[in-house]
C-alpha cells in the first residue's frame, strides 16, 4: 500500500511541472510564461523602480489585437495583474517576456479596459518588452530635464511667431516648411544637384543676434547633394534662387538645429534662425 501512495505522490508532483507550452513555465492553471531575451541586470526591477513597458497582445494563432504602452509607472503601487507583477519582479531593464493564459486567470479584463479582448476563457499571448528601469532620482532629474525643455519649446515657438510677424511673412510666404521671400531674383541659373553654389549670408537668432557672417570674409562654398553640409532648410532655400540672387528666409526649428539646438550652444533648443543670404555664383 505505501508503495501505492508514493506512486500516487511521484506522478502529482511531475504533473505540477508539466506544461501545455513548451518552453514555458507554468505559473498557475493556464499561465505559462518564458523569457526571450535577458535584460541589464545592472537596471533590475525592485519595489520602488518606475517601469516604461511595451505589453504587445495576441490571440492564440499570434493575431496582434493590441497594443499597451506603459511610461514611468512605480512599480510596487501598480494596478497590474498580480501574475505580471510577480514574473516582472525578477527581470531587467532590456528583457522581453512571453506570457500565455487565459484571461480570466490572468485578471487581464481590466488591464486593457476600455477595451475587450475575448471572453473569461479565451487564451491569449502577452509580449512583454522593458524599456526602461529608473530609480526616483533618475525620474526626478528627467520630468525636470522635459520641464526645461517644454519651457525653450515654448519660448522658441513663440519667438518663432514674432519674428515671423515683425518681419512681415505670411502664408503666402510658405515653402517647403520654411518662410522664403525673394529680395532680389537674379538672372543667373539654379544650383543643381552635384553643382556648387558660392554664397554669402548672415544669420540671426529670432532675437536679432548675429550668429555668422560669410560678407566678412570668403563665400560659403556649398556642394549641392553632400550630406550633413548645410541645414534642411537652408539647401530648400537655395534651391529657390538663381544665380545672382538675393533672398530672405526663416527656419522654424524642425529644418534648423531641432529640439536640442546646436552643439556649440550658440543655437538654443527649438530656435528658429534668419538667413539673408546672397547666391554669388554657381557652378553646374
């Protein structure tokens, strides 16, 4: 009879290991989780780390229905699914995680509420990818850094307008996302791609500083066509005059030094800058 019962107890416990997936774990009943990739142990997750995750949801023939992004959320007060929390409690920054159930057992209904992904028994495959793992203090000096930056984004949107304004563009002046207006045509040719273009011009922050100047010294020489020479805008801008030409335009900062400015710190974060420029001689 002992006998009897120890082969009872052998087989339940090899069943509690078996798994409907293969590869996975199983968690509990129809939860089975693996990991795919491994993280940065150095950007482990604990109680008080704030957690940015893409949670990818699939029907069971890997169907993508939807898509949950998560950004900076303290992880030990956070509403999600106890089975996610305690698999998520051991991985990394960089770790991405399969995980299948049913969605009654995974408590995953309000999860994704608004919307409904099946019914208590539908079977469903998460894709969990950690993006980021950040302490407090790391949080902090972020939300100010972004602070900061929504605050010269502002400022250069603003002074992106009054300049615009004070300098008499309108709509009409509109080109290829920047402001062109044309001082003087030219009667030469237009620069074409793999041609040079000698040129002079000033340029001004929205403030009315003078930034560089090329009248003082030898023209710019510009070989249409080389990548990183010139800014976005300005090669739009050239390409609009002839030879002989002078023009004015504005660069909003999206074709300018974008939202970090210029390296050198002359150009600030989302600055809109003023070219008067003058095409001296081109050369197809």
């Amino acid at each position: 009879m002992s006998r009897f019962l120890l082969f009872i107890l052998a087989i339940s416990v090899l069943s509690c290991d078996t798994t409907d997936h293969a590869g996975y774990t199983r968690l509990h009943d129809s939860v089975h989780y693996k990991r795919i990739a491994l993280g940065d142990e150095k950007r482990s997750i604990n109680d008080d780390s704030f957690v940015s995750m893409v949670v990818q949801v699939s029907s069971s023939n890997d169907s993508l229905m939807l898509e949950k992004r998560i950004k900076r959320v303290q992880f030990m007060p956070a509403e999600w699914p106890a089975d996610i929390k305690k698999i998520l409690a051991t991985a990394s920054e960089g770790e991405q995680v399969m995980v299948v159930g049913r969605i009654k057992e995974l408590n995953a209904s309000n999860w994704f509420s608004p919307v409904k992904i099946g019914t208590d028994t539908t079977l469903i495959k998460l894709h969990l990818t950690i993006q980021e793992v950040l302490e407090a203090e790391e949080v902090l000096q972020i939300r100010a850094e972004e602070r900061l930056m929504a605050d010269h984004e502002m400022k250069g949107r603003l002074d992106f307008q009054n300049a615009l304004d004070s300098l008499g563009f309108d709509d009409n002046d509109f080109h290829e996302g920047i402001y062109y207006r044309s001082l003087s045509e030219g009667k030469g040719a237009k620069v074409k791609s793999g041609g040079t273009a000698l040129i002079d011009y000033r340029t001004y922050l929205t403030n009315g500083r003078l930034i560089d100047d090329t009248f003082k010294e030898e023209p710019f020489e510009y070989h249409v066509g080389k990548p990183d020479q010139v800014l976005t805008g300005f090669a739009q801008a050239i390409s609009h005059m002839n030879e002989g030409g002078k023009a004015l335009f504005v660069l909003p900062y999206q074709s300018a030094y974008g939202e970090k400015g210029s390296s050198s710190g002359i150009v600030p974060p989302y600055a809109a800058i003023i070219y008067v420029a003058e095409l001296r001689q081109v050369r197809n």
